[in-house]
C-alpha cells in the first residue's frame, strides 16, 4: 500500500473513531453543566465552569447505592448463569453424539431471528404466573441463558483438537471430566468474551428492568437514569453525571478482560 493510501486510511480511521467518541465527550460535557447552561444557544461543549459537584448530588438524589446494588446482583446472576448453561449446551452440541443433534443446534440458531421485543409479553405473563413481580428472580432468570453465548462456546469448543480429549479418556476421564479439566481450561478467551457481552448485556438493560419492577428498591442503574426525566422536564446535567458513573463498570470490566475478548473473538468463527 502505498505512502499516501496509508495516510488517508489512517485519516479516515481516526475521523471514525472522533464520530464515535463525540457523544461520550458529549455526555462528559453536559454532566458537568449548571442545568441551564445546558440549554444555552449555541450550544456549548466546554462548560464555563465544571461543576463536579454535580457528580455527588446525582448519586443522592436517586438511591443509586440500591441501584447498583441490584444491577450487581442481575448481572452476576446473568454472567454466571451463561457461563455455565451455555458452556454445557454448546460442548453438547459440539463434541456429544446424539440423535437430531444438528437440527436442534438449527433450531437453536433460528431463534436468534426472531426480535427480543416479541418474546416481552411471553415472559412477562410467565413471571407473573410465578409471583416474581419486583424479585431479584423476574430480573436474572431470563437472561441466564443466551442462544449467542451457545453459538460462540461451540465455535470455539470445535477448534480446540480432539486428541486432548482422546488422551484424557484413555486416562479413564468421563465426559464431565474432560468438560471441566480439558475444554473448559483451554476456553478462557471465548469465556471472558461471553462474560463481557452477558455483564454488558445485562447492565444496561432497560426494558425488561422497567417491566418486571414498580417499587424504587427493585429498579436497575438503567431505570434509575431514566428517573431524571418527568412529564415536563429532564434535568440533564445530572442524568448525564449519572450515566457517566453507571457505564463506569463496563469499561473496567473490558479492560481487564479486553486481552482474551479480541482472541475470543478471532479464534470463534475458524471452524464451523
């Protein structure tokens, strides 16, 4: 490639990655505003005074300390219940032999087609059968399984050889065994690749928070946020303060984890 093609790559690269971090900075801006600087015209991106404060004030006006309580909760709940029902499924369907085994996997897949929006209703009137109204159980069940999460541990499971696991039972190890002591050991990237997408996934879900729950001590970070805006006003600085705090755990989540999800991700689709 030549010199100049190289230059206007970088160009072209740094230019999206400015778009996208414009309205983080954004964010970051707003929540540092007197409420109504915000709404000044033209609108300004350095505030004239940052008011830090704003920070502290937003934390105590929701009881976000019960808000990220409860997200902790449903989040572990959510990372520790795909780790361990999705790795199940997909070394069964990666290395058991049974019956209707692909067809089932098709089946599987096909559910990703169908929009997370159709299935609320469903789900909704199945906790309610439960009694799971403002529970921790209404928040986590549905989301300690994932058809994604099984899809990227098969993926991976396949590229891992089979000769580990012929050694292993000429050893006398059983299934479970090799499960644990083999595949699972030699999947750390597409593990952590699946912790990252299933805490994210559940922390800043919003929805279905906001469905299953109608008492303040049961809502989520997500819901909390939302509780800036009323009828007739939003007070922006600090709902802005607050989502700064709130994706906070996210990004110290993928940078420690960051290492094994790009090789999660390169190593999952080598073999179908």
């Amino acid at each position: 490639m030549k010199r100049t093609d190289k230059i206007f790559l970088y160009m072209g690269l740094i230019a999206i990655a400015v778009s996208m971090l414009i309205p983080f900075l954004w964010m970051l801006s707003t929540s540092l505003m007197d409420e109504l600087e915000v709404y000044q015209f033209p609108p300004k991106f350095i505030p004239s005074v940052c008011k830090w404060n704003n920070f502290a004030e937003a934390m105590t006006l929701q009881p976000f300390g019960r808000f990220f309580l409860n997200s902790m909760i449903v989040a572990a709940a959510s990372v520790i219940g795909q780790i361990t029902f999705c790795s199940m499924a997909a070394y069964a369907f990666a290395r058991l032999r049974f019956h209707g085994r692909e067809r089932i996997f098709a089946l599987y897949l096909g559910t990703m087609m169908i929009p997370a929006i159709v299935t609320v209703i469903p789900a909704f009137l199945i906790i309610t059968t439960f009694g799971w109204m403002n529970t921790y159980w209404a928040l986590f069940t549905p989301t300690m399984s994932s058809v994604w999460g099984i899809f990227l541990l098969r993926q991976f499971f396949l590229t891992i050889p089979k000769e580990l696991e012929d050694a292993a039972r000429v050893d006398g190890a059983s299934d479970w065994t090799i499960f644990i002591k083999v595949i699972l050991p030699l999947s750390k990237p597409a593990l952590a690749t699946l912790t990252i997408f299933a805490f994210m996934g559940s922390w800043k879900d919003f929805l279905w928070p906001l469905i299953v729950t109608n008492r303040v001590d049961m809502r989520t970070v997500e819901v909390g946020i939302a509780s800036f805006s009323n009828l007739y006003t939003t007070d922006w600085p600090h709902q802005m303060a607050a989502a700064v705090v709130v994706m906070l755990p996210i990004i110290i989540v993928f940078m420690f984890a960051q290492k094994y999800f790009v090789k999660g991700i390169t190593m999952t689709g080598i073999k179908g």
